[in-house]
C-alpha cells in the first residue's frame, strides 16, 4: 500500500502541473489571438484613416524601400500604391540629389529614434513643387526601430500664394522707400509695423531693430512721450481730427534729436474699426533753425530800426523840445485810436513809427521859427508847412515795412482837400495819416505852444467834430 502511494503522489502532482500548464498555454492563446484581433483592427483602423487621408502616408525601411503607400499617391503622380511597393527612391527614378536628401533625412531619424520635419521642394509629373514632410520611426517588441511612417503634404499653392504675398509686400515696400518722406504704420498697440527706408535714415536704425518696436517709449524723447501718447490715443479714439499736423521730436540711435513734422491717416479694418495709423512725416530740424535765426535776425532788425527812428525823433529834439515832446504824445494816443479801431498789431506798429517821425521834417525849418513866441507871418507859415515834404524826403528812401514816408506826408491832409502839400481828398489819404491827423490835431490844440497858451481838449474835439 505504501509503494502505490509513493507511485501516486508524484503522478498526481506532474498531472497537475501538467494541467496548469496547458491552462496557461490555453490563456496564453486566447491573449494571443486578441492581440493579434487588436492588431488587425488597428490595422484596419490604420488602413482606413490612410486610405481616406488627403496627404501622402508611406512607411519604408532602412534600406528605404517602400512597405506602405496610401491611395493619394495616385492624385498627385498617376501611379498606384502598387507601383511603389518593394522599390526605392532610386528605383522608382527619383534625382539623384533628391534621394540623397531623403536618405539623409531617414537616416537621422533610425540614429536618433526621434521624429523629424521640413520642407523641401520635389520634382514630380507637373514639375517642380514644393511638400511639407514629417517622418515617425516605427518600434518593435524589443525597442528597435524597424520602418519610418512619413507624410507628405503638397504645399506648392501656399508657396506660391505666401510668394505671391511676399512679392506685394516688396513691391509696396519698393514704393514706401521711393517716397521722399518718412513712412511709418503704428498699430493701436503703439508698435511700429511698417517703417520706409527714409524713416530709418532719419532715425539711424535698421528696419529689424524698429519694426515690432513700441513707438513712443524707443524713439520719442522722455520729455514729450506722455502727452504725445495722449494725442495718439485720441486720435485712435476718434476724439481730434486726423487731419491737423503734428510736430514732435524723435530720438535717433545716436541720442540727437530730430524735429518732425507730421500728417496723418487711419487704416480701418473690414468693419470700419482703427487698427492703425499711417503717419506722413518730414524732417524739418534744419529748417526750424533756419527760422529760428531768421526770427532772431528779425527781431534783432526790428530793434535796430527801434533805435534807429528813435534816433532820428531825438534830432528835432535837441532843436525844438516841444515837438519832441509833441511827436511823442501824438504817437500814443494814435496808437491808442488805431487799437480802438481794431486794426493789426503790425500797422500800429507801423504807425507808431510813423507818429516818432511825424514832425522830422522840421529839422529843416529854422529853430527863431519853431520857437517863435509870437503869431507866425503868411511867410514864416510857409515855411513850416514844408516840413511835411522835407520829412517824406528825408524817409522816401529808407525800406520800411510800412509806408512811414507816405503816412508822414499825409498827416497834414484834410478830408475836404483843404490840407497840404497834396490837397488829397477822403479815399486818397491813407487810414494811417487819417488816425495821424487827428491825434496830431487833438495834441496841439490841448497843449501850449511858445506862441500861444492852450485852447484845451474840448475845443480840440470840436475842432475835429467840425472839420
């Protein structure tokens, strides 16, 4: 009984072990054919997504021989999937150059195991084109690397349209740059995104290092930057009219500062909205300084004719102080009548002048006459009446702005023609000699004389209102 146990035990264990095993082997199958139904469905589910894929999918090995080729080949070469089948670039009658670029590409891919892309331009049927490639090594069980899944995009159209595309901008940047002022685009976002050749000469940069570039913090001087920026706003904001012109100063790389004049004109999108300004600028440094000086010359000249009819005025002065101080008062209050009447602040500038000047013809007519202190004879009157031709003599040849010699020759004219030396009427007399008679008759009927006392302010009016 013993011996048939001892038997027993070992048989009934190897049946056992037995019977796992083929329990396993039996599970083992069952995982196997799922796998290979797993397989087959992804292949399925590969072939169909390929099939019906608008690019080129190929998958070749190391030696580059094709394994795979869906349908679109056909579209773009006129040969079916079959024909690639087993055949390498060289085979299939690729250029020489372009197999050595594939292989090359292939190459790197197995070396590295990592997935690779470019462009590259290809010949085909129609010619040369240009396709967008993208290479994925294919793994076994172990990890190596047994085939490359590639596709290729045809993106000849695009090229040519972002060609195309380049070309405009060439061409409008060609016009930009033949344009003799400078030409800026600034987005709403402030940045510079179009800038001609004659706007980096004047700001001494390259178009790389302005373009994307915020305008007002990278070429406006500190200074001015904020209430510049306000402007810009408003303008995007619709608030000032486009139209005014702008002046302000850049920065150029050197540091100096260049003053431009400017005009402006929005660019609206579809819908009617601003997305940028298109700004018209013209360097005027050097002509703000030329009339800088011309008004610093000006006003210098302007100072020296001061002194200069002031010099003359003082002349008749040291003969006869009471038409020194006679020219003086009727200058003021001419002046005062011509402000009263609204005219021009530079023709009572020139009246003014006029009014120092008025009486400088009498330098001529002897001083026992001028301070006479008696009535005057027929003759001795006569003689005092030509102090207005005397003065126009005197002043005919200087150039002033202003008619100064006509007006001095005038301002003893009188409305009905009753005056001298020309007899002149109402529209022959200028406006200037017509404020000049009046104050000059109202200031020497309201102040003495050597030869008679005053008759006052008062007859003086109705001398005027009279006559």
């Amino acid at each position: 009984m013993k011996d048939k146990n001892k038997i027993r035990k070992p048989l009934i264990k190897e049946l056992t072990d037995l019977r796992k095993r083929i329990s396993e082997l039996e599970k083992s199958e069952v995982r196997r054919k799922k796998a290979e139904a797993a397989l087959r469905e992804s292949e399925t589910k590969f072939r169909r997504l390929a099939e019906n894929y608008p690019d080129v999918i190929y998958r070749f090995d190391k030696e580059h021989r094709y394994l795979y080729v869906n349908p679109t080949i056909t579209k773009y070469t006129g040969k079916p999937p079959a024909y690639y089948i087993g055949k390498t670039p060289e085979e299939i009658g690729h250029p020489q150059e372009e197999c050595q670029y594939w292989r090359k590409m292939a190459e790197q891919v197995f070396q590295t195991g990592q997935p690779l892309d470019g462009e590259a331009e290809v010949s085909g049927p129609k010619g040369k084109g240009y396709i967008l490639w993208h290479m994925i090594p294919e793994f076994d069980e172990d990890s190596h690397i047994i085939s490359i899944l590639s596709t290729e995009r045809d993106i000849t159209e695009r090229r040519k349209m972002e060609q195309l595309m380049a070309d405009e901008k060439n061409r409008a940047q060609m016009y930009l740059d033949i344009a003799g002022v400078m030409l800026i685009v600034i987005g709403v976002d402030k940045k510079v995104q179009l800038i001609n050749k004659k706007g980096c000469e004047i700001l001494g940069h390259s178009e790389k290092e302005i373009i994307g570039k915020n305008w007002f913090k990278n070429f406006l001087p500190a200074r001015i930057r904020k209430e510049t920026e306000k402007v810009f706003e408003e303008l995007i904001q619709g608030k000032i009219n486009p139209a005014r012109y702008y002046e302000n100063s850049v920065l150029t790389k050197s540091g100096e500062e260049r003053i431009i004049g400017w005009f402006n004109t929005f660019i609206p999108d579809k819908k009617g909205k601003i997305i940028c300004t298109l700004s018209s600028g013209t360097d005027i440094t050097e002509s703000k300084k030329s009339a800088d000086q011309l008004r610093e010359s000006c006003s210098k000249l302007q100072r020296t004719l001061g002194g200069t009819v002031h010099a003359l005025a003082s002349t008749v002065g040291k003969r006869d102080p009471f038409t020194q101080n006679h020219q003086l008062k009727v200058t003021k209050l001419a002046c005062c009548i011509a402000e009263k009447l609204h005219l021009p602040e530079d023709r009572v500038k020139g009246l003014r002048f006029a009014g120092l000047l008025h009486d400088i013809g009498k330098i001529s007519v002897p001083a026992e006459i001028l301070t006479k202190p008696g009535r005057l004879t027929n003759a001795e009157y006569r003689i005092i009446k030509t102090h207005a031709q005397h003065a126009y003599d005197i002043l005919k040849d200087i150039e002033f702005p202003w008619p100064i010699a006509d007006i001095v020759l005038q301002h003893h004219e009188r409305l009905d023609g009753s005056g001298y030396p020309q007899g002149l009427k109402d529209s022959e007399i200028l406006l200037e000699a017509k404020i000049l008679m009046v104050a000059d008759v109202v200031e020497a009927m309201s102040s003495h004389r050597p030869y008679r006392p005053a008759p006052g302010v008062e007859k003086a009016l109705d001398e005027i209102k009279k006559n």
